[in-house]
C-alpha cells in the first residue's frame, strides 16, 4: 500500500480506484483506475482539480447545474460523445462525417465502457491484431480515428497530457509493394479490367457495383460523389453536380459508355433517385459497404485466375479513368477540367500511374509530324 497517492486515490492489491467523499457522491462517481501507477496518479490528480474547481465555485456562491449523469472520469464513449459536439466536428464534411461516424462505433463496440485515461496500450494493441487479420483497411482507419480522439480529448483536458494508447500503435505495412510505393497506391484498372469487373456484378446480380465503378471511371469522379450521384444531376446529355470535398461544379459531357451503362442496367427507384443503390437494401450503399461488396467482388475474379486484379479497390476507378484519359490523347490540363484536380495534381497522378512502356514510346514516336524536306 503506497502512502504518497494524492487524494482520493486509494490501491486495492495492484488496482488503484479514485473514491469521492460522501457529500460527492450525488455528483462524482467512483471509478477502476487500472494498475499502472503513473496512469492512476495522473488521472485522479485531474479529478480532484475537477472537483476542487466545483468545490470553490459553490463557496463563491455559484448556482448548483444540475447534470443529467453523475461526473467523473470519462469514457470513450464519453470522448466520441464529446467530440461530435465540438467545433472540430462541425468543420468537417458531411461524406467525412458518415466516415467517422463508422469507425468510431467500431471504437465504441469494443471500448464504450471503458475509462479513457486508463485504456492500456496492450488492451488496444491486441485488439487491433485481431482486427487486422480480417480487415486490414478498417484496422488502420480506426487507429487513425482513435489517435485523433485521445488527442482531441487530452486538449480539451478531457484525460491527462499524454494519455493515447493509439498512439504508440505501429502501423501495418501493406504486404504486396506491387500495390504501393512511397505511401501512394499505383493499382489502376484497364478498361479491360472495367469490362471484366462490370460482367463479373451483372452475373453475381449486383449490377449496381459495376455502375459505380463505370461512373467512377469514364467521369473521374471519387466513389463518394459517384454514390451521391442522381438522375436529377443528368439532363440534356451532361453531368452536373457538385463536388462534396471542393465544392466546386463538374459540369461535362455524360460520356457514352456511362449512358450505356445506365441504359443497360437501368438503376433501382430510390427516393432520391440515385444511381448507384443496394440490390440487397435498396438503400444507397454507404462508402466502406459498397467497398467491401467489390472486394469480395474482386476477390472471386482473382481465385478465377485474374490475378493482376488482387488488391484492386474501387476507389482505384477514379485515377484509373484519369490516365486512360491521357493514354487516349487527352492533355492533363483538359482531363482536370473533369476531376477539378489542380493542374500539379493531375501531372503528380501522370507521373505516378502512367505507365511508362515500349507501346507508349512507339506512339509517342508516331506522333512525331517533322519530315527531312523533299
């Protein structure tokens, strides 16, 4: 039993609790502190500012708040809750909002109940293992989530300076370098691989995929808009909306094979009159749903022997659209007129996904127009 804990802060065996005077308890709830003593020491030592500032507003005369809930150390779920009240939140997009919104209930799913201050980095690393072996993609993005929240929250002084147990968390490396490079993802579809894709959800009966991914394609737009999309945006042979993350107006010819498309796999009635809707809800797909449906998609062509398909995601459609663009004579400079990329941006895409090869020398040798004179 240690004798130099700060008030309120007493240990049990290995365990430290932080206990509140009686004439508290109305409005401070006991609580586990874990084991560690450093973490123990500084969160109730953040507490009994907490309630010394309480203590010193109703001598001076404050009026009582009543609170809904008893205060004291704060969850994670408390965190999120927090957090989707704030500043920080409001600024954000609504599309980034369903993103966040996802993966802070995978937070909540395994963390909710948990006292924040104390959630060990142990306890977050094994789960992220197990999360890891299943969904890969989900695991870096709830790790992201999570170190912005601790973050977010030791600011606000929601939990002591320094408290992040995602922090120290390392990051999983991607296995196949044929898929990345320098932390860019350089995985890009033919219009070969667009067919393929295409009849491959036509006869797994979830047409609606292969839309997405015509659409994503042929208009270089980000699968998030490409979901948003509706027939109201299409009228007298153009496309035009607004982009959710620039906010800035595509305006463009509704090329041919999207028109083909729609025709052929005639999107389902939706109150919104969207373009791209579940076969199995009937709803819109939300973003990490519609992904996981193409890579299961993808999945099957690569066990079918389509294995230059592996790794492949949806979001791919979009830069694979932008450099089919320029392979077929297209200059960067038009072709960001269609995504509203920055003219850097779309030479920064061409360097990185254009594939350098003896074809595309040949044709650029053909081009060459100088002849010696007669």
């Amino acid at each position: 039993m240690r004798n130099d804990l700060p008030p309120r802060l007493f240990q049990t065996g290995p365990n430290y609790y932080w206990k509140p005077e009686r004439r508290l308890r109305p409005r401070w709830q006991s609580c586990a502190l874990g084991h560690d003593p450093m973490a123990a020491i500084a969160e109730a030592k953040r507490l009994n500012k907490s309630v010394d500032a309480w203590l010193k507003a109703q001598a001076d005369g404050a009026p009582a708040v009543k609170r809904k809930t008893r205060l004291g150390p704060s969850t994670v779920s408390q965190l999120v809750t927090a957090y989707k009240r704030s500043e920080d939140w409001r600024s954000l997009r609504d599309s980034t909002h369903d993103s966040y919104t996802y993966e802070f209930t995978r937070l909540e799913a395994e963390f909710g109940h948990e006292v924040a201050a104390t959630l060990s980095l142990s306890r977050v690393d094994d789960w992220l293992d197990a999360l890891r072996r299943t969904s890969p993609a989900t695991a870096r993005n709830v790790l992201a989530k999570g170190r912005l929240l601790f973050s977010w929250a030791a600011r606000k002084e929601m939990i002591p300076p320094n408290v992040n147990p995602f922090k120290g968390q390392r990051r999983m490396r991607r296995k196949d370098k044929a898929l990345s490079q320098g932390g860019k993802r350089f995985a890009r579809f033919s219009w070969a691989d667009v067919q393929l894709v295409v009849a491959a959800a036509d006869a797994a009966k979830i047409p609606s995929v292969g839309t997405a991914l015509v659409i994503a394609f042929a208009c270089v737009q980000r699968i998030s808009d490409v979901q948003r999309l509706t027939r109201r945006h299409i009228a007298g042979g153009r496309l035009r909306f607004i982009q959710s993350k620039t906010g800035r107006t595509v305006d463009m010819a509704l090329p041919a094979i999207v028109a083909e498309r729609l025709a052929a796999a005639v999107p389902l009635a939706s109150k919104d009159g969207r373009l791209v809707v579940s076969e199995e809800t009937k709803l819109p797909y939300h973003e990490k749903t519609i992904s996981r449906v193409f890579k299961r998609l993808v999945d099957a062509l690569v066990a079918q022997g389509h294995r230059h398909l592996a790794g492949h995601q949806l979001r791919d459609g979009r830069r694979s659209g932008f450099i089919q663009y320029v392979l077929d004579g297209a200059s960067v400079e038009f072709v960001c007129s269609l995504s509203l990329h920055s003219i850097e941006e779309g030479y920064q895409i061409v360097e990185h996904y254009l594939p350098k090869t003896p074809e595309q020398a040949d044709k650029a040798v053909a081009l060459l127009s100088v002849k010696w004179g007669a």
